[in-house]
C-alpha cells in the first residue's frame, strides 16, 4: 500500500514565515492585515492550500503550503506585502503531500 503511494504523491511547496527585521515597526499590524488579506485571495485561486498563522513567542509565525512548484512559490512570496516592507521573512521547502490528506 505504502509504495502505492508513493507513485500518487503530489508535488507541494511549504512556506515558513519568520518575524523579519521591521516586525515591531509601527505600521507592521496594518501590513500584517494586508498580508492575510493577500493569503485569503491566493486560496480563492486555489495556490495556497492550507494557511497557519502562528502566535507563540518563537520567531515563527506561520506555516503556508501551496500548490505550486518552489520557484512560482518563491515569486509569489515575494510579492508579499508583509514580506515586500521586511515585516516578515520567509523559507520555501519542496514536499510532496498524499491523495486523501486534509485537515479534519
């Protein structure tokens, strides 16, 4: 079963967002809503999969996997206003998910 699989596996890009180096700057929040805004209409095309923003005291703060290869993933992010005005850095990692996953 498990080698089965493996051969449907699909292609996917995970995105971390960390705090960038303008996180405490004083239009951040504002930004920061433009950026989620943002993250809404990318589901609506059906680019970013599944959205989790993070709230703990780490530098992490949010986790994205999008339906799109590294490259188109990195161009969309960098068009991020959050990630254009430096409130917010991010990492791009290939992965691959399985038919059938979801959250409950």
């Amino acid at each position: 079963m498990m080698r089965e699989r493996l051969t449907r596996a699909k292609p996917y890009t995970v995105v971390l967002l960390r705090k960038g180096p303008r996180w405490d700057a004083s239009d951040a929040p504002q930004i920061v809503w433009e950026h989620g805004r943002r993250n809404f209409e990318l589901r609506e095309a059906k680019k970013l999969s599944i959205v989790c923003p993070l709230g703990d005291d780490t530098d992490v703060r949010g986790v994205g996997i999008f339906d799109a290869g590294p490259q188109e993933t990195e161009s969309i992010m960098r068009g991020d206003p959050a990630v254009e005005a430096g409130v917010l850095v991010f990492e791009a990692y290939p992965c691959r998910g399985f038919p059938g996953d979801a959250l409950p």
